[in-house]
C-alpha cells in the first residue's frame, strides 16, 4: 500500500521528469546513471530515477525522500551562490518557522558542539563540506549540491553556554521552497548528530 509519503514523492518525481535529463543534471548539480541522476543528499549518495529515490542504496520513503524530490522538482538551472550567507530568519515569509528551526536545527546541537568538532573531518567528507568562517569553528556542508549551510559553533566557557547558528547559501531559496529549506537544516542536523554518535 502507498505512504502518503510515496505519493508526494511520486508526484513530485513525475513532474521533475517531464523535464529532459539534460536539463534536471545541469539543475540539480547531478550526474546522469542511464534514466537517472545521481548526488550527494544528506551525507550519502543518492540516485534519483523517475520513479524513486534511494541513498545508499536504501529505498527513501520518508521525509528525506520528500525534500530530495523537491530539489529536483524546483532546482534552478542558476549557479549556487555561497555568500552571504542568510540566516533563515531574513527569508521572507519565514516567520512562522522561526521557533520550529531554532529547536530543530540549531538548538539540537549544541550538546554535540564538542563531538562536532572532534569529529569535523569525517562530517566534512559526508557532506563534500569545507572549513567555514566564524565562531570557534564552522564547518560548510552540503546537504544538496546546490544548497549549503554554514555551521557555526561556539565552545562553552566561564561566561558564555555553548552555541549554535546555521546559515545558508545566498540563493538557496532558487533550489528549494521555504518550508523545505527549515527541513533541509533539521535533517541536516539529525545526520550530524548520527555522525557525532558514531
């Protein structure tokens, strides 16, 4: 029996691929596998056909399946463009998110700070990331190959708790619809934290 899941990804994916493959590799920042586009999503490989999404080689019938097709769906054909980097606060329209992003993808992390950056390396190669600017420490993650977040960590002290902000790349909106963009950031966060536990 179909998940509701299933359904938005099946519609998402049939609309995606009403588009030549040409067009959705150069879109999604992708590479083509025969009827198919592959990438990293989330820290793993991903290969979208038009009929499925599966990462790591694992059918995805689940939320990260859903934001994956609506990359595909909506990804322009335009560059990303890295900075500045936004919080997700100035995009518009973003204020009924607000709370929901700061517990689910920042807030989250903060008892991992340290974890996260003892294990930075391994985080980075997951996420084809790099070192970032700020904080303590910051890390730039690609959870989509067009849509970055800078992570930027702040280490306890006497004065201050420790502390986590995540930004993103300037035109992310151009790959992914607002609300999608807040998952993006949770599911991101989520992988971290299976990283750091590892």
């Amino acid at each position: 029996m179909s998940t509701g899941y299933e359904k938005i990804i099946s519609d998402n994916l049939s609309k995606a691929f009403s588009h030549p493959l040409s067009e959705l590799e150069r879109s999604t920042g992708a590479e083509r596998e025969g009827s198919a586009i592959t990438f990293r999503a989330f820290g793993k490989s991903c290969r979208v056909d038009p009929g499925k999404i599966t990462l790591s080689g694992n059918l995805s019938l689940d939320p990260k399946g859903i934001l994956i097709s609506l990359y595909v769906r909506h990804a322009a054909p335009e560059q990303i463009q890295l900075e500045p980097f936004r919080a997700f606060k100035d995009f518009q329209g973003s204020m009924p998110y607000h709370g929901a992003f700061s517990a689910n993808s920042e807030q989250v992390l903060i008892p991992h700070v340290p974890q996260i950056k003892t294990k930075a390396a391994a985080i980075k190669e997951a996420f084809d990331g790099t070192d970032g600017v700020g904080g303590d420490f910051a890390l730039i993650l690609y959870p989509l190959p067009k849509i970055a977040l800078s992570v930027i960590c702040y280490l306890a002290d006497e004065e201050f708790p420790a502390a986590v902000t995540l930004l993103f790349s300037a035109n992310a909106l151009s790959f992914m619809p607002l609300d999608g963009l807040a998952d993006v950031a949770e599911y991101t966060s989520k992988e971290m934290i299976h990283y750091v536990g590892r």
